[in-house]
C-alpha cells in the first residue's frame, strides 16, 4: 500500500499544529532545532512521534477511522 496520502493524513483528524510539526520534519526534513514556533524540542518530538504513529496505524489498517 505504501505511505498514505496527504488527504489520508487530513482524516486523521489532526489539529493544524499537529500537521504542521510532522510536516515540518517528516516531510520538510528539517530539524526541529530550526523550528520557528515556541514549543521546545521534547514537546515536538513527542507530537511528531504521535502523529507519526497514528500514520502507521492509518497505514496498517489499525485506526477505526
């Protein structure tokens, strides 16, 4: 099946931040030293291994949604 979709992402029911942050690094590739907003890196981290793991889930058909 390979990587979702953006508009599979979009079902996730992510909040713009969240979107952005795993963007920002999945996709961007940039670190989350350069990150322009005012989180600090363990809160990034931890939404983008969040959202990074409900993607796999999407992707393997485990989320109900």
């Amino acid at each position: 099946m390979g990587w979702p979709k953006i508009n599979q992402i979009d079902q996730l029911s992510l909040s713009e931040k969240a979107k952005r942050i795993f963007a920002w690094k999945f996709f961007a590739g940039e670190s989350f030293a350069d990150w322009p907003g005012t989180e600090n890196r363990k809160e990034l981290y931890e939404v983008y291994k969040r959202v990074f793991n409900a993607v796999m889930d999407k992707k393997d058909g485990k989320l109900l949604f």
